[in-house]
C-alpha cells in the first residue's frame, strides 16, 4: 500500500509541476491582453476628455453633468464613462506593477496578487498550455512538482499516523 502512495504522490508531483510550470506564460499572455486593452480604454477616455473640452468642461465635471442628468441613458453613459476612466487608472496601476515586478516569476506573483477578473478570465478562456521552454518556465514547474508532491507526503504520513494500527494477535500460553 505504501508503494501505491507513493506512486500517486510522485504522479500528484509531476501534475502539480506541469500546472505551475504554465503560469510564467499564462502571466505573459495576461501583460499582453492588459496592454490591448489599456490602448482601447486610453482612446475611449481621450475620446471623451477631447468632447469634455470641446464643450467647455474638463473631465469630471463632464462625468458628473452626464451621471446627474434625469434622462437615463444619459446618465448611464456617464456611469459609463466614470467606470472607464477609473478602469483605466487601475489597469495603468497593475501594468505598472508588472512592470516592475523582475521577470516572469515576478509577474506570476504581481499578477496573482491583484488580477482584474474579467481580463484574467479573458485570457484563460484564450490560453493553450505549452510545455515550458524558458529558465523561470522550468523552475516554477520544479517548484510546483517539490510544492505537491511535499503536500501529499505530509498528508499521506498524517493519515498513516492517524489510521488505527493493526494489533498481532497475542498467542495464547497452554500450561
């Protein structure tokens, strides 16, 4: 039985290994999502800043007129036009902290940090796995190899200890 657990923990291992190995790539394929959509949001927000001016009203004073109109289309695409711009301030924000995080190791981590759950979303419903080619690729798979097949051998030693052990029968002493 013990060989039958150990097998599967090195299975269990080599599973979580592959898994974690995607995430320096998934994290890349995320930064490159982020920036198409940070394009889309800066000429949106242009787009209405340049009607704001034009009309003789900045930014937010725009936003407000438009969120307190009485005509409910307007007012929803002030509510609009608010969610947007503060999209954008937040997306800047985390490309930014990608940026800055030191390698694909360090955007895995920034990007499980703070994701936007929509792009995140976004870009695994586009995702294909690929088997890891670079440096940080293998080294995040050996760490989720050593991270799982760790985790199931503290579980499998805590079951063992906890299952109740078999007794030997005591022979019994004739006179």
């Amino acid at each position: 039985m013990f060989r039958v657990l150990r097998t599967l923990g090195l299975a269990l291992g080599l599973l979580g290994g592959m898994i974690a190995a995607q995430g320096p790539e998934f994290a890349q394929q995320y930064a490159q999502r982020l920036g198409g959509t940070l394009d889309e949001l800066r000429r949106v927000v242009a787009g209405f800043e340049a009607d704001a001016t034009a009309t003789g009203h900045t930014r937010d004073d725009a936003v407000d007129r438009l969120r307190s109109d009485p005509n409910a289309l307007v007012a929803r695409r002030g509510e609009a036009a608010r969610y947007d711009i503060a999209r954008l301030n937040d997306l800047t924000a985390q490309q930014q902290a990608l940026a800055s995080a030191g390698g694909p190791l360090g955007r895995l981590a920034a990007l499980i940090r703070d994701p936007d759950l929509p792009l995140a979303r976004a870009t695994y419903q586009d995702y294909s796995p690929a088997i890891p080619t670079t440096t940080d690729g293998l080294v995040a798979g050996l760490l989720g190899f050593l991270g799982t097949w760790a985790g199931w051998r503290v579980l499998s030693d805590l079951g063992r200890r906890m299952a109740p052990r078999r007794r030997e029968p005591v022979p019994i002493e004739r006179v």
